[in-house]
C-alpha cells in the first residue's frame, strides 16, 4: 500500500502584458489564454475568498460587474461553477459561450473603460511541494489533516481534479485504491464548495473521515 503524501501548494504570479478594456477585448483574451492563465482567474480567486467567506467568484466576472458595470453579465459569469469542471479547458469554453452569448444579444457599442481601470491577464505557475505528514490508514490521515495547512487541503480536494483521474479530489481516489472505499468519496462529492470556508471543510471532512473510521472499527 502506498502512502497517502500530503503536499502542499505554491503558486508565483507572472505578468502575461494583455489586457482588455471591454467586454468583446476580455473575450479576446479568454480565448487566447493558456490553462495557467486560467487557473490564474478562476481557482486562485476560489481560494483567497475561501480564507474569508464562502462564495463562488472568479476575476472575470469582479470585473465585469464592478469595472465594467454590466451587473447581469457579472451574475451570469459569477453563476459558472468551476470546480464543476474537469479541465481548464472546459472551463475556459464556459466563459466564451456565456461571453459571446452575451455580445450577440447586445450588438451595441461595449462600454470601454478608461486607463487604469483595465482587466490585466496574469498566469499562475503552480509548484506542489511536499510536507511532512503521510497517511497510512484512517486515524493517520485524520491526524495529518488536522496538522496541514489550508493550502495542501485546496490541493488535493479542488485542484486534484483538474488532474487524471479527472474529476476526483485525492483523498476520495486513495481510499478507493488502497481499502476498495467508495464512501468517503460519496461523501466528499455531495459537498458543495461554496458553503464552507476552506477551514470549515476541513473540519467537515474531518468529521466524515471519523464516522467512517467508526464504522470500519465495528465492520
């Protein structure tokens, strides 16, 4: 059996030079911009409003309704469920159809925004980067969960399944894998992100990960 090694996350911000000034120049560069780009505007923002408050967002949507104004446009972008998506790519295709959606129902002039005020396209490069916590069985992984940062939690439930196997959080595939455990990863999938803090799901897979040891206990 494999160990389960806790990683945790760090991510460096590099400056991609486009920009956008309207709707139909964000369309633009959504459409051109490479998986780091993004990552960069979706699961980065899902992230630091984690460490805060419990809501689905992204950096194109913020700008479109807080720059640019256009508020039902902005709730339609903010309406996209990313971690509902099993690549960046798709992810990326979501935002086009809805952008390009929106400029066919509205063929007037798009509202362009003075200088400064522009949306800036940025690229995160991501590094995993080990810790010192292994698992090798139920009460270990619960105590190497309570031990890691908020950081390696984001990791390997969100962006684990951006990764193969697509669409599946790396706790969930190595109780599978190794104890042939299809329940913590049940349980772990009817979670909705959005209505916890990254603390607060921790504390939340805690408690699922306790009950099923309890029960394995007594099988």
């Amino acid at each position: 059996m494999e160990p389960f090694k806790f990683c945790t996350r760090l991510t460096l911000t590099e400056v991609t030079g486009r920009k956008a000034f309207n709707i139909t120049e964000l369309l633009e560069g959504i459409k051109a911009a490479d998986d780091a780009v993004i990552y960069h505007h979706t699961h980065r923002f899902i992230k630091q409003s984690h460490h805060l408050v419990p809501e689905g967002a992204n950096d194109f949507a913020y700008w479109v309704a807080n720059t640019v104004q256009a508020d039902r446009l902005g709730e339609e972008l903010t309406s996209i469920d990313i971690v509902q998506y099993h690549s960046l790519a798709n992810i990326r295709d979501a935002f086009v159809k809805m952008l390009e959606k929106h400029i066919a129902e509205n063929p007037e002039p798009m509202r362009t925004v003075t200088p400064g005020r522009e949306f800036h396209f940025m690229r995160a490069i991501r590094f995993s980067l080990p810790t010192d916590c292994a698992a090798t069985d139920y009460a270990s992984f619960i105590q190497c969960l309570r031990k890691v940062s908020v950081s390696s939690l984001y990791l390997h439930v969100f962006e684990a399944r951006l990764r193969p196997p697509y669409g599946v959080d790396d706790f969930s595939h190595w109780f599978k894998t190794n104890f042939n455990d299809d329940i913590i990863g049940k349980e772990i999938s009817r979670l909705d992100p959005y209505s916890y803090t990254l603390e607060g799901l921790r504390q939340r897979i805690i408690r699922i990960m306790e009950h099923r040891l309890a029960e394995v206990s007594r099988a």
